[in-house]
C-alpha cells in the first residue's frame, strides 16, 4: 500500500488534484478567497471616501507607493493585479468545468418541481458570470477610467462621484454588489466545507459567519454608490 | 382512500418513458408505500397489464433496495425508505408522482429500477480494509476508543440506497462516498490504507460520471439513515491530505 | 435403533437405507476439526487460479466465502438475485452474534456454548458440527474487527457484550440493532476487494434455476439474467449454495421478501437430500398484520420480553380499548402458567401460548391476531426515560409502522415465522449427497437441530463461509479429478431447455389468478396447519390440498410480458413452483415425525403440563428425504446422531 501510495503522490499531486472534481473544487475554494480577502481590503479601502477626498486619493496614492524604495512605484500594485488575475482566472475555469460536470452528471430533471437548494448553487452560477462581467466594467471604469466620465488618474474620489452621477452606473454597481453578497454568502460556508475546515460543531457558527461576511460587504460596498447618489459624498 | 398515481413507466434502457396515470383505491393508510404499489400491480396483472418494476427487498428499512422519488422527493415526505413510509402520510384524493433515481450514474433499468452498481464498484476501489480470512489478531489486541467506535458506526449505518445521489442536483455521490471513508478511516484498524482508500475512492466516483458537490446539502435531507453533512468536509479533508500531506 | 413409524402408511414414503457416516472424524471431540484440517488435502497455491469454485448467494455464509477462496487464489464466481451483493437477507438481522470469547470471564467456555447450542436445538444436531462451530466462533469476532466491523464497545474502547435468549452468560457482540448489516458489510467489503482485484466474477440480479450434475458430480448451474432474461449456464469444479433459509414458503415471514426456495429445491431434485424440512422457527415478537395487504412481518428484538408484559382480556371478544380493561379483568397468562420463567420462556412456547389465546377468541387488534405486551408497569418501575434509553428505537419502529405510541398504548405482538433449522443435508464437511455440492449458512440443515439459539444463525453463517468451507472445499478439488465440462456436453442443453421449458409453460398459462395470491393461499394453509401446533389431521389436510392447489396454479396463473426482459411477476411464479413441492415435503416430514422438539410441535406428543414431548427412542435422527419426481413418494434417510457429551433431557419451563 504504502508504495502504492507514494508512485501516486510523485508523478504530480497538482495535476492529479487538478483532475478531480475534489481537488478543482480545492481550487476554486481557495482562488475564491483570495478573491474575498481583496474585497474585504478594498471594501474598508473605499469607504475611505468619507473622510473626503484627499483622504481617499492619498489612499490610492499610497497604494502605488506601498513598498518603496524595496519595491518601484506601482510594483505593489503589479503585483497584487497579477495574484488576482491568477485567482479569478482560476476560479472561473474550475467554475466552468466544474459547473459542466454537474449538469452533464444529472442530465434529465424530475418531472415533479420542487424549489430545491440547488437554488444556491444557481445563484453562485450567473452570480459569478455577473461579477465577472462586472469586474471587467468595472476596471474599465475606474482603473483604466476608459468609461468613466470624469477619467481623472489619481483621482478616485472625483472619478467615483462622476461615475455614481448617472443612473445606469448605479444599477449596475448595486446589482453587482447584492451578487457579490449572494456569492460570498454560499460561497464562503461552502468554501469551509470544500477545504474540510468544517465539522458538526463549527457548522453553525460558519453559516453565521457567511452571512455577516456577505452582510457586510454588501453593505460596505452598497454605501458609496448611496452616499453619492444621496450627496452625502460629492 | 382513492389516490391518483403518475408513474413514470420505462420499458427498458434505451425504451423512452413517460408518465403514466393510474387510480388506485381502497388504500389503507397502514398500507406502506409499497403494499399500496403491490395493489396497484395486483390490478394491472389481472387487467393483463405489465405491473410496475420497483427494487424492494428487506421491506425494513435496512437493505436499501427500495428507491423512487416521489413527489420529488428521494423516499418521499417523511425521512424514511420507501418501504418504511405509510399512507397514513397521504390525503385521501392525493396526487401523487412516482419517478426513480435520477443521475447518469444511475441508468433506468425499466420503470423505477436504476442500475446503482457504480456504488459497488467505488467501495471495490478502496471501501474496506485488507484483512485475508485468519490473518486477524485478538479483537481486544487493539482498543477503539468508545467516540471512534460511535463515530464509525453512525457512518458505517449507510444502507447504499442512492437517495443522496437523486437527491442532489448535480447527481453526486459525495455523501455515500464519504461515510464509508470517515467509517474505515476513523477506526485503527483502517490507518495503514488511509490515505489510498480516499484517494482511490474519489477517483473512483469521479470515474462512475457522478457530480461535483457543490455543498447544496439536499443529500443529508434526503439520507434516511441520517448521515451528516459534515462527513463530506471531513472526506474532503482526507483528500487534501493525502495528496498534499 | 429408530422403530418404523407407525403413523403413517409407507405408501406416503419410502425408506431407504441410513446414512452410516456424516464423515466426522472419530476421536475426543475437542480434536476432530484439527483433525480434519490436518488429513484435508491441500491445493498446490499455483494451481488454485486454475479452478473456478461457483458460489451463490452473498450474504454472510455467500459473501465470506466467495472473499476467502478468491483471497486463497481460486476463481470464484458468484451469483446473488439483488442488484447488490451487499444487499443479501442477512442485512436485516438484528440482535447480535454469539462468540464464546468469555471477555466478562463469567464461566463462559467453548464447551458451555457447544452444550447450550445443542440443549437448545433440543437434541437435534449432530455433536461434532456444533462442537466445531463453538470453537470457530472465536475467531469470526477476531475477523470482523479486523475488517472495521463497528460492533457496540465500552468506554474503554473494548468490546460490549450482552446476553441474549434466556442464556445466563453475556455472549452476544453486537452493534445496536444492526449487526446482520455490519457484519454483511464486513463480508461484502472482502468481496467488494476480490471483485475489483478480478478474483471474483460477480453476476447481480442473476437467478440461479437449476444445478449442472455431469457425471454424478456438481459442475455448474444454470442462471437467468434478471434484466435481460438471458439463460445461461456457468461451469466450475464445485458449486456452493449459500441461498439462504426458505421461510417465505409461509408467504408472511420476517424474511425478505425475494428469499426463496429455489436454488435448494432444485439441487435437491438433483439428488441432493432435504433434511428436516419441517424444523422452522416462530418468533413470538412481530408486529401483527394489519389488513390482508401485509407483504411482510416485522421482527423486533426479543429484548422487549425483559420488561414488557404480555396480557390478553379475560372475556373473549372483549373490544375495549386495553386502558379501560381493569387489571382483575386481564390475563397474564405466560406469568400465570410459567410463574418461574413468566414472560422470559423460549421463543416456541410464547408463541404457542400466544397462539392457543387467540384462537380461544381473546386476541386483541385487527382479526384478534394479535396479544398485548405492555409497558406501563417498566415505566411506573423505571421511568420513561429509563425505558426510551434502552428500546427507544424500538418503539419508534413500531410506531413508525403501527402509528400507536407505545408509551401510552400497550404493544401489540404476534408470532410469526422467523428462522428454517431445516435445509439441504451436508456432512460434516459441508457436501451435500451430490458430490462437488456444498451447502453453507441457513441453506444447510444446519447446525441447529430443532431450534436455533438466539444471535446463532449470524455465528454459522461466518463460521461456514469464513472458516469451515474453505478447507473442505481445498480437500475436495484436490481429491478428484475434474476434467473440464465441454460447452457442448449435452447435459448443458439438457438443462437449459428444462429452465426454459418450464418459464415458457407459467407464461403460456395465462390464466386469471396473479403469483402473490397463490403465494398467500400457500402461505396460509401452512401456517394453519404446519405452523406453530400441528397434528396429523391438519397435516393430512394440507398434504391433500397442496397438490390441488398447485393444478390449479397451473391452470390459472397469470404472467405478463416475456421472459426476454426484467419480469418480477415471472420469478414469482416460477419461485412458487418448487414452494408448491417444497410445502409437500415439510407437511409430510412434520407428520411423519410424530414427536414434538423445538420448533416442530406435534399436538399428540406433549406433557400433562402441555411441554413438547420429545420421542427419543424413535425419533432421535435427523431426516433427510431424497427426491423421485413431483407428487411421488419421497424416500427416508436416517442419519441417527449419538450423544456423547450432552445427554438428551427433557427440557421443561414449568
Ligand atoms: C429479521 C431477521 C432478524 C434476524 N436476526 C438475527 C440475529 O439477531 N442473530 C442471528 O444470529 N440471526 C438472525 N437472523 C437469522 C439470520 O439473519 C439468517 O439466518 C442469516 O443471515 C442467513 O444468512 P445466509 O448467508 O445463509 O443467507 P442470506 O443472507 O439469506 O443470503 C442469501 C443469498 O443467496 C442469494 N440467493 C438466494 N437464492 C438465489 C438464487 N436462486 N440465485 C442466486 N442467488 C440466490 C441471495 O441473493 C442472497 O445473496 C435474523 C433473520 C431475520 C429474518
Ligand atoms: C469570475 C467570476 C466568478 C465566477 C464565474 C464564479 C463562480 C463560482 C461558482 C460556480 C462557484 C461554485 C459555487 C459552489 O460550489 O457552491 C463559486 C464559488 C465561490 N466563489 Fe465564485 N465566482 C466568481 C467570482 C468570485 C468572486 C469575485 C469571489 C470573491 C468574493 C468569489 C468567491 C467564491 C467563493 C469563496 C466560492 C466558494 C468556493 C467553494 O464552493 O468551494 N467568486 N464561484
Ligand atoms: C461600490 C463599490 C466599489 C467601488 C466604489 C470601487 C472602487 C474602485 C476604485 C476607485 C478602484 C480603482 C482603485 C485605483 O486604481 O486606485 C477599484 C479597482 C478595482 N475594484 Fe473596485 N470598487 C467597488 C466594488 C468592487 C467589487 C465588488 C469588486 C469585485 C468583485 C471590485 C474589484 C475591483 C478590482 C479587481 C479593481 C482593480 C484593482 C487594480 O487592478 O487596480 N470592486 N475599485
Ligand atoms: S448516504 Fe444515505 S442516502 Fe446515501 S446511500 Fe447512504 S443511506 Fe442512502
Ligand atoms: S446534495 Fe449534492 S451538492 Fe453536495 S452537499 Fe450533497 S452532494
Ligand atoms: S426494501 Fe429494504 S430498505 Fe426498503
């Protein structure tokens, strides 16, 4: 057994992991929350925008400079960029593989209809196609300000106001908000119980902090857009 | 009681299927679901009609022959198998829809029989621990202690029935898989194949076209035998450290 | 010696010659399975790839031995009618298995559980047998842990035990009410390793139909394809049955509902003897029927006699619900005519007491089949919670089933049939009188006499498979030469055209009456007549029915559909074709044995105290009856058995 075990490990545990469906989940699990670390981080980031303009701008300024003289103005943020890119890549090929797996595995539905839990599996579906769309918006927005109206560099603060001053801008970030919520709210507990952190104790206590997670994300998030169009920021 | 029955009626694998209505009466409500179908069948023989194919053995619960969703629902309403529910639990007039595992892994065999080999073949690939006929030592040589031993029994309770995998979405075989894992892995005597039992039998499922679990939880709802969501997170567990630990 | 039966006229059946040697080794009896295993011939490891061993049925006696040959090297392949072989009868036993490990050191031994095994099949086993599964029983607990069976264990992490049907030593491993499942579980998971490591061929859903003798020898079967309704014939150089027991015959029994006779009948029909057919057990605590829809009893554990007592009302007829029927007007009628043993006598004689109050028109619940085992008294004495922590499952069970709530409603229990002693003859090797055919587990006659001891069957099921048949097998393929079976021998067609013949016959019938009611009229008869009290009248009575009743099968049957395709109904009726003959048999046994032991209890032969007479003198063998066609008179083997060690006494519970 035990050489049995080893001729297994060595050829390449990645690969065998990658393989299977337990292992790509592993993945997706964690390139998941990376993801949701970053959100965090800049979720506390944005709400900055309270404290007004320079505080903000300051902020993204810093951003560029975390790391000087070690690292070169804006390598931080490179290199942030880059373990994101990895991880939402990650994420949304095993998400796609994956989500094919299971369709193909169950291929005709009961006649009978019953709303079943599958609804959050669902929602973690088009929800992250939505985030990923979003995302992509997003960056157009306000990183690389291609759509953005204000389109000042270094200035995030004007740049989210103008960009919270039409409606349909609006919609789209408070939409994509409450998908973020959504997905972190399955996503999470879910992710504990993919890397085996959960067991019949923890269970509870893990849903519970899901659904804080997801709450406050939302929330934090969902704040600027209102604040804005409300003029508590402008 | 007069119940209205839709059964989904399959000549054979490749035959297509469709749901059939059939009206049953003078239903007792301490008939159990399947001494209702037995009526049904009695009818259809003397009628000259092919009688509806169920797997059922034990009729106790215990087997874990008996499968069919109905209403929906793997076993039905109450968190039972089929042969332990009683018709006390439906209405006079009742509707009710009768359909067998769902799953690729699961073929139709006809009517409501399915084809659940795919569950021995991933026990065949790692659900037991190496133990040649009278190469055992004493069985006090090595004491359980009294939580593993509890621990394994409430997993070791899994009766095959497949009502997980219907029950699942994605037609998964997550929950039947890891109780035989927590079950030989949480035992001494299962320690020496630890690590190849998982892995082996992950593959194994994988191989058999089951889904991925997306933690919907529907299979816990559905275990008659009441073997626990966390299970799966402690299979996955199992996993991960065999092939990276 | 046996004087002849005077009972019945010989034109009924025919004796024939007894059967001298059971081919136990002679010398002390502690010795003889040494001894055995030592003259055994042994297969060279290198050749055993070579032979193919046949082995149907996977439950416990099944599923251990197709593991342990296929672990030794042979080729097995195996055969069970489920779409799992982990799905085998034996996955609904219940209580738990002896061992005579003596882990409580409270004076258990080898020898005590030898002597109470063969007490308790009242002096109608054979010694060496039983001696040697007391001895065997040791190392199947050993086994079983070894392969992660999950059996119940104390804080310390050792082994629980318990003692079960009225034994006074605390023998019984169990894992709560299911350990038939996890042993099977064990077993099947052996196999589970042999069928992916290619060692063992298994065929689910495949019915055997009949035996393959070439030769005098067995060397296959023949078998249908459940799904497809192929038939087809599977050689090898010995064949072993491990079937299960044939209580279904009764239509009603704790048994699974596909258990069946017919891999035994037809091997019998193939030459293989039948002994003692009408040995079957009654349990005393089922579950009553509840309409004329049941399909099944359920068993629960006897455990429920230790505190639950058993009442019916003194009035006949009385219909009151049992909380308005005071205490001066109810009849606790076991405590009343067994005071020293009261609710706790063995499983025959509460079932018979049970039996004799309903029909004096006192039973309780749907068509007054059915006593009370009430509860309140444990309660008032120990408290709910004292009495949910030791049968709370229990009670959900029968609520379950019942929807009565036995904390407020007293049980209601009624006997029914349980376990068949009787089965194929073997030797003391396990072989039939058809060389190359072995019997193990509930299939053989088992070592059981005329009644099983509680937590017994389980004990032999993994003490034939595991430990007894693999080496008389080994002997046996390395004694003879087996020349291998061309697929063109003419036995082959021979018996595949029977197989056929027969399917096509019930189909071609078409008649107006399905499988399950002549299965339920069957059934019936002989629990009316051959059941818990029988007598020659009624025995007559059913011997002169059966025959009508199974030309009218033939006139009336109806099958639909083919026998090219998964056709439940079809193996219905085709299993009730060799019940028909099978029912024939155990009437004609039970009447020809004209004494009371164990589970047989003939009205004509009991005590003033109303006890099971036993008639040593006449009837101290073990009947194996040989086949000569259908409706025609059986002939007689006696295999008397010698008592060295245990000395036959009458038992009395009085
Ligand atoms: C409800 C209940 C509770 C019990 N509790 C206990 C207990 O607590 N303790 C105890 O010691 N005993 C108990 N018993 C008795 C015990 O369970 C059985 O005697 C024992 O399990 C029989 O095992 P077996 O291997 O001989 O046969 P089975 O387990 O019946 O297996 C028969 C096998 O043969 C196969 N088969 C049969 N016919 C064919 C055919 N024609 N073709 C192909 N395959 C065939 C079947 O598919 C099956 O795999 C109980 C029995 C019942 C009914
Ligand atoms: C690229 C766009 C995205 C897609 C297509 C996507 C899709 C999915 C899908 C299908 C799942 C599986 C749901 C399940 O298994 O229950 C999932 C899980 C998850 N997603 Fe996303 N998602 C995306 C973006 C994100 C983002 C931005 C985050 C960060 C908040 C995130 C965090 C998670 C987490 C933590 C999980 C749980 C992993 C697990 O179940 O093991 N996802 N995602
Ligand atoms: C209303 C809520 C949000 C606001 C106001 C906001 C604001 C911003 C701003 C101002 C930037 C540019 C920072 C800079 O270039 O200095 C940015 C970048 C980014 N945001 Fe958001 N964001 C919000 C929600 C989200 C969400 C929900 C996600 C993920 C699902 C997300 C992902 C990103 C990413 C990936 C970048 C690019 C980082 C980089 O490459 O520089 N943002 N966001
Ligand atoms: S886990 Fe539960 S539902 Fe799945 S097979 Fe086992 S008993 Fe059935
Ligand atoms: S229902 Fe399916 S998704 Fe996972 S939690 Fe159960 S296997
Ligand atoms: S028939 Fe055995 S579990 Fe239902």
């Amino acid at each position: 057994m035990t050489t049995a075990t080893r001729t297994a490990r060595h050829p390449s545990t990645l690969v065998t992991l990658w393989r299977s469906t337990v292992g790509k989940k592993a993945v997706m699990a964690v390139s998941g929350l990376v993801m949701l670390l970053y959100l965090v981080a800049h979720m506390l980031g944005n709400l900055k925008i309270f404290f007004g303009p320079d505080e903000l701008n300051g902020y993204a300024h810093w951003l560029r400079t975390l790391g000087e003289p070690f690292l070169r103005y804006e390598w931080f943020l490179w290199i942030a960029r880059a373990g994101l890119l990895a991880a939402v890549v990650l994420h949304g090929v095993s998400a796609y593989q994956l989500s094919r797996r299971d369709i193909a595995a169950r291929p005709s539905k009961y006649v009978h209809k019953r709303r079943r839990a599958s609804y959050a599996t669902r929602t973690m579906r088009w929800g992250g196609v939505i985030l990923g769309l979003f995302i992509v918006w997003h960056i157009l927005d306000l990183t690389t300000l291609t759509v953005n109206p204000n389109a000042e560099h270094g200035k995030p603060y004007q740049n989210i106001v103008a960009s919270f001053s039409n409606w349909y801008s609006c919609v789209i970030y408070v939409v994509a908000m409450l998908a973020v919520g959504l997905h972190v709210r399955h996503g999470f507990w879910s992710a504990a119980q993919t890397l085996g952190a959960s067991n019949a104790r923890r269970e509870k206590a893990l849903k519970l902090a899901a659904n804080g997670l997801a709450l406050v994300l939302t929330v934090g998030f969902l704040s600027v857009p209102v604040a804005v169009m409300t003029g508590v920021v402008s | 009681m007069n119940l209205t029955l839709r059964i989904w009626r399959q000549a054979g694998p490749d035959a297509p299927g469709s749901m059939t209505t059939y009206k049953v009466s003078g239903i007792s409500p301490d008939m159990s679901f399947l001494e209702m179908l037995d009526t049904l069948n009695e009818e259809l023989i003397t009628r000259g009609d092919t009688p509806v194919a169920f797997d059922h053995d034990c009729r106790e619960g215990i087997c874990g022959a008996c499968g069919m969703v109905i209403n929906g629902q793997a076993h039905g309403p109450e968190r039972t198998t089929t042969c332990q529910l009683h018709m006390r639990h439906f209405k006079d007039g009742d509707t009710i829809d009768i359909e067998p595992w769902r799953a690729s892994a699961f073929p139709v065999v006809k009517d409501l029989v399915v084809d659940r080999s795919a569950f021995d073949r991933i026990i065949g690939s790692g659900g037991y621990i190496t133990a040649p006929t009278g190469s055992a030592p004493d069985a006090h040589a090595t004491p359980v202690p009294k939580e593993a031993a509890d621990t394994a029994f409430e997993h070791a309770e899994c009766i095959g029935c497949g009502a997980c995998v219907a029950a699942c979405p994605n037609g998964s075989a997550m929950l039947f898989t890891s109780a035989k894992v927590v079950h030989l892995n949480v035992l001494p005597q299962g320690a020496p194949e630890r690590k190849s039992r998982v892995r082996n039998m992950v593959a194994a499922m994988d191989a058999e076209g089951f889904g991925g679990c997306t933690n919907t939880g529907e299979c816990a709802t559905a275990c008659p035998k009441g073997i626990p969501l966390p299970s799966i997170a402690a299979m996955n567990r199992e996993f991960l450290r065999s092939s990276l630990g | 010696m046996s004087t002849v039966n005077t009972e019945i006229p010989y034109a009924e059946y025919g004796v024939g010659a007894p059967i001298a040697d059971a081919k136990a080794p002679a010398g002390p009896i502690e010795q003889r399975w040494d001894q055995r295993r030592f003259e055994a011939k042994l297969v060279n490891p290198a050749n055993r790839r070579k032979h193919t061993v046949i082995v149907v049925g996977t439950g416990l006696a099944g599923g251990a031995a197709g593991a342990t040959l296929a672990e030794q090297g042979y080729h097995v392949v195996q055969f069970c009618f489920q779409d799992s072989p982990r799905r085998a009868h034996s996955i609904a036993a219940q209580g738990g298995i002896n061992a005579a490990k003596n882990y409580r050191n409270d004076g258990d031994s080898i020898r005590r559980l030898f002597y109470d095994t063969v007490k308790g099949g009242d002096f109608r086993a054979r010694e060496s047998n039983v001696h040697r599964l007391a001895q065997v029983s040791v190392e199947i607990i050993d086994q079983c842990v070894a392969q992660g069976v999950p059996f119940a264990r104390e804080y310390g992490g050792l082994l629980d035990t318990r003692s079960f049907g009225g034994v006074q030593v605390s023998r019984t491993f169990y894992a709560r009410g299911q350990t038939g499942q996890q042993l099977l579980l064990g077993a099947y998971q052996a196999l589970s390793r042999q069928i992916a490591a290619g060692n063992v061929e298994m065929h689910p859903r495949t019915e055997m139909l009949d035996l393959l003798v070439v030769d005098g020898r067995a060397r296959g079967i023949v078998a249908r394809d459940l799904v497809t309704g192929e038939i087809s014939t599977y050689t090898a150089d010995a064949v072993v049955l491990a079937t299960g027991g044939y209580g279904n015959v009764f239509y009603l029994s704790t048994n699974a509902k596909n258990s069946n006779a017919t891999a035994v009948w037809r091997a019998h029909r193939r030459g293989a003897y039948f002994a003692n057919p009408c040995f079957t057990q009654i349990h005393p605590t089922c579950i009553p029927r509840s309409g004329d829809h049941q399909s099944k009893l359920t068993l629960m554990s006897e455990s429920l006699r230790n505190d639950g007592r058993i009442w019916v009302p003194k009035a006949k007829g009385d219909t009151r619900p049992p909380a308005e029927i005071p205490e001066a007007e109810r009849d606790y009628y076991l405590e009343r005519i067994y005071p020293a043993f009261g609710n706790l006598v063995p499983r025959d004689i509460a079932s018979r007491a049970a039996k004799n109050v309903c029909d004096e028109g006192r039973g309780v619940g749907p068509g007054g089949q059915g006593v009370y085992l009430d509860f309140a008294d444990a309660i008032r004495r120990m408290g709910r919670d004292a009495v949910a922590a030791k049968y709370g499952n229990l009670f959900e069970m029968y609520e379950r089933i019942t929807a009565e709530d036995p904390y407020r409603v007293p049980m209601r229990i009624y006997p029914a049939i349980h376990y068949t002693m009787g089965g194929l003859w073997v030797d003391y090797d396990l072989q039939t009188t058809v060389p190359g055919l072995f019997a193990i587990g509930e299939a053989n006659f088992s070592d059981h006499g005329a009644n099983r001891l509680g937590a017994s069957a389980l004990m032999q099921g993994l003490a034939d498979g595991y430990f007894v048949l693999p080496p008389t097998l080994n002997d046996y393929l390395a004694r003879n030469p087996l020349p291998a079976v061309p697929a063109d021998h003419g036995e082959i067609a021979a018996a595949e055209a029977e197989v056929t013949d027969r399917l096509n016959l019930i189909l071609a019938v078409n008649g107006d009456r399905t499988p399950d009611s002549f299965h339920r009229e069957l059934g019936e008869l002989l629990w009316d007549e051959c059941g818990m009290a029988r007598d020659a009248a009624g025995l007559r009575r059913a011997l002169d029915r059966i025959p009508k009743l199974r030309d009218e099968f033939w006139r009336r049957i109806k099958v639909p559909g083919t026998g090219q395709e998964l056709n439940q109904s079809l193996e219905k009726a085709n299993r009730l074709v060799d019940y028909f003959e099978l029912a024939e048999l155990m009437c004609l046994d039970a009447l020809h044995r004209a004494e009371s032991c164990g589970g047989h209890f003939r009205t004509e032969s009991q005590t003033e105290d109303g006890e099971a007479a036993r008639r040593d003198e006449d009837y101290s063998y073990a009947a194996a009856w040989e086949f000569t066609g259908t409706g025609t008179a059986p002939v007689l083997h006696r295999e008397e058995l010698e008592f060295e060690h245990v000395h036959p006494t009458q038992r009395s519970y009085a």
